[in-house]
C-alpha cells in the first residue's frame, strides 16, 4: 500500500471539506469520495457499485450512510457495506493524519 498526501493537515482538512457533505478527490486516475464525519476522514470508492453513479454527488444520512443520488442505494461509510445487501460493497480507503499530514492509503 502506498499513503499520499492529501492534505498538509488536520486544519487544512476540516476548512476544505463540509462536514458530512461527500468531495470527490481524483488520485491517481482513481476517483475517491472523501467525507469529513464526527469520526474523522474517511475515503470510499466514488463510483456507486449499483448503476455507476458518483457518490460525490450523494449525501451523508444521520446513520453515516453515503446514498446514491440516482437510486437510493445507501453504503456504510466505515465499511462499505450496502446496507440492504442489494450491490456489492464500497472499496474503502484507509486514511491517516500525522504531523506530516493527511494520507490516503492505496
């Protein structure tokens, strides 16, 4: 796995990212969705596994769900578990903070 720096910090993280509001990051031709939570960073694939649909352009439910904005489709944000098991899951990406920085592992 290899960690790249995607913010200079912590500071710098929560002033770019809305809490609870999904951001699109594209690293490494990978496009990941990134969201702020009350439990930190966290990173899943950005392409809802359902029917292709960016999940940057969904929302975080009061669960900590990300859904789908074309079909509802709801995925553990932690886990990347579908929650009604009707898609596969999310890849999730972990994410580190340090003094160096803000990291995502891939």
């Amino acid at each position: 796995m290899e960690w790249i720096k995607i913010f200079p910090g912590l500071a710098e993280a929560r002033v770019r990212l809305v809490q609870n509001k999904p951001q699109l990051l594209l690293i490494r031709n990978l496009r990941i969705c990134v969201v702020q939570t009350h439990d930190g960073l966290l990173a899943v694939a950005d392409t809802c596994p359902h029917n292709g649909e960016s999940l940057s352009k969904g929302h975080v439910n009061f669960l900590g769900e990300i859904v789908c904005p074309w079909h509802g489709q709801r995925f553990h944000l932690k886990t990347g578990r579908e929650c009604a098991e009707r898609s596969p899951d999310l890849l999730t990406y972990p994410v580190k903070a340090g003094d160096e920085g803000v990291f995502i592992g891939i």
